[in-house]
C-alpha cells in the first residue's frame, strides 16, 4: 500500500512510519515541521515538507505519488495552548482536516485513519469507557478532534470515503529507533525521565483525587501497539471490507488498564534505577480522576490487543531511547 502520513515527523507518526515501512508498505511523510521532532529517523519513507491543510497541495501530493491511503496523524495537540488559543486549534484540526478530506476526494483517494483521543469523551460518567459513551469534550483541542470525527463520518455517508478514527489513550514508550520529545513536554513518562536525569523536577499534580493514593489514573499505551494498530486500520479501510464505509468506525486504543501518576513514578524509578525528584502542585482544571479505555471494540473489529503495553515496557523503551541520546 502506498501510504500519505501526515505528521509523519512527530512522535506517533515517526514511531508508525518506521513501523508501516518494515512492513513493506511505501511511506510518503506529509509534516509541516510546526512541532516535529528535528532529529525524526524517516529513513524508510519519501518526506515531503508542507501543509495538510493547502488542499490543491495535498491533492496534487496524493496524485503524483500515487497514495492509496491516509494515516492523519497531524495536529495541534497541546490541550492548555487549546484553552488559550481556540481559533490555531479549530483553523488547523477543523478547517485544516477538512481541506485534507477535500483534497482526498478531489484525487480519489477514499481510505483514513485518523489520529483521535480521549479528549473526546471529556469527563466521562464510568469507566472503562466504551466507543458509544457521549462524546462531551472539555477543551477546544478534544472538541477539534470531535468536529473532525464527525465531519470524516459524514464523508463517509455522503461521498463513500472509508474511515477508521483511533482514539489513543494516553500514549508512551518508544519504537527502535523513534521516540517522544514535545516543547513543551506535557507528559508524565518522559517529565519523570528528565527529572531523573537532571532536568527540573516532575509536579505532581494533585493528590486528593478520589482515587486509592489520592493521585490521577490513566491509561497508558506503547506507540508500537498503536504503529500496529494504525497498520490494521489501513488494513480495514480497503474497498469491500465490512468494517469500514458508511460510516466512520471509531475505536478506543489503550491497555485496558488503569495506573496512578503515583504507581507509574514508583515503577518508573524501579525501572530506571534512580530517585524522580518531584514537587507537589494543584490539580490542572479539566483533569479527570479516571480514564481508562474499554478495548473491546479495538479487539473485535480490528484483531487488534496492546502486546507491549506494560508500564516496564513503556518506561523502559522510552529510557533507553532518552539514554542513546537520541534527538
Ligand atoms: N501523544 C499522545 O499521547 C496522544 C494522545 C492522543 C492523541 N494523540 C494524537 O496523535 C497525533 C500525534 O501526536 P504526537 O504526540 O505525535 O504529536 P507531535 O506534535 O509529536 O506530532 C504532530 C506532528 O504533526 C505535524 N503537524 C502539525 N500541524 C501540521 C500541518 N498543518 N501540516 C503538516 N504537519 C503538521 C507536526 O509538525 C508534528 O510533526 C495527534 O493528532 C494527536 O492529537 C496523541
């Protein structure tokens, strides 16, 4: 398969070229560079610098280079930067992924996946939460990603585009050559990785959630299974396969499983062999105690399960990238 990833300079979408290519696939990176990792190994893949959001740009890539499929992995992800400036958020997710989806249509190119979230659900009622619970999101970053799910849906009814939208939980770890390194970094597993190594120490965000150690739970995923997910997605969108067509088919990706900020920092030192300094801070607006993904949808339509998504794994593998140096 001949295969446009968008983003494809950034975490997820470095990690997944690197994996689609091993598979044999023949990869085309679509990024902007506006948060890319500089030093991303796209050794396997043609990389093309630009914007998704240009649609006779995007249209005429998707010609020239003869793509079959889409993985959209580009975005503005940043959910604090979302809350301050709503109008980047909605003008490059929204009307951006809409010019994507235009350009699909305009060179025929009928097959997405899209890069979702959990922000989708907001502050959800239960967990482990399942596809069909109310998409309520909390901050304009969750609600672009809402807009651009519905949107890709009614593409799908109205003009027979064929989509699947992976709503990641909370993604960590690193793949063998790829890993995770955001400016600012919002996220616990590599903070505790710096803060082991020197950098400032990690702020523990609240403590008296109403949860056993008073410390927020989530649910953590290793970005290959997601790499191996995005593979069965794209898998899932050919012309004739039930699963996708008619309408879009949304799957949660995570572990199933929930872990405190508090357990992962307790493994995160065991695994890493030193101290995580660490200072204690006030609850972030918007964070809910518990988010923790039912997986079954994942399991049934796509034969899909998190192989390496155990927290020694993931903090493993994102060290050992950190250690090598890697940029
Ligand atoms: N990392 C997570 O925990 C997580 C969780 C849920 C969802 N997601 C989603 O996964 C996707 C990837 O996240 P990530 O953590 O790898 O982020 P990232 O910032 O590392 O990667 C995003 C990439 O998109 C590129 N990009 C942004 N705007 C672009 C544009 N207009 N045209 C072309 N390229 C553009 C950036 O330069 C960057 O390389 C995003 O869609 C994000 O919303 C990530």
């Amino acid at each position: 398969m001949r295969i446009l990833v968008t983003g494809g300079a950034g975490y997820v979408g470095s990690v997944s070229v690197e994996h689609l290519a091993a598979a044999g696939h023949d990869v085309v990176v679509l990024d902007s560079y506006a948060t890319a990792r500089p030093g991303a190994n796209l050794a396997g893949a043609a990389v093309v610098e630009g914007t998704y959001t240009d649609r006779a740009a995007v249209a005429a890539l998707l010609r020239e280079q003869r793509i079959d499929a889409v993985l959209h992995c580009g975005a503005r992800s940043l959910v604090g930067e979302s809350i301050r400036e709503p109008a980047l958020y909605f003008r490059e997710n929204v009307a951006g992924g809409i010019a994507l989806l235009e350009a699909m249509r305009d060179a025929g190119v009928e097959r997405l996946v899209i890069s979702s979230t959990a922000a989708v659900y907001g502050v959800p009622a239960s967990t482990p939460i399942p596809e069909d619970a109310p998409l309520r999101p909390i901050n304009p970053y969750g609600e672009s990603k809402r807009s651009l799910e519905a949107t890709a849906d009614w593409f799908a009814v109205a003009y027979g585009l064929r989509a699947v939208s992976l709503r990641y939980f909370n993604v960590a770890g690193a793949g063998p050559t790829n890993g995770e390194r955001h400016e600012p970094e919002t996220h616990l597993i590599p903070n505790a990785i710096r803060a082991a190594a020197g950098g400032p120490p990690l702020t523990v965000f609240g403590s008296d959630y109403p949860t056993p150690d008073g410390t927020p739970i989530r649910d953590y995923v290793h970005v290959l299974d997601l790499a191996e997910a995005h593979r069965l997605a794209l898998e899932a969108t050919a012309p004739g396969d039930a699963r996708s067509g008619g309408h879009l088919l949304a799957c949660n990706l995570g572990s199933g499983v929930g872990y405190s900020v508090r357990q992962v920092l307790v493994e995160a030192e065991r695994v890493i062999g030193r101290p995580i300094p660490q200072t204690a801070g006030q609850r972030r607006a918007g964070d809910p105690p518990t988010l923790v993904a039912d997986i079954t949808r994942a399991r049934d339509a796509l034969g899909w399960g998190p192989a390496r998504s155990s927290l020694e794994e993931m903090i493993g593998s994102a060290w050992a990238w950190w250690s090598a140096g890697r940029e």
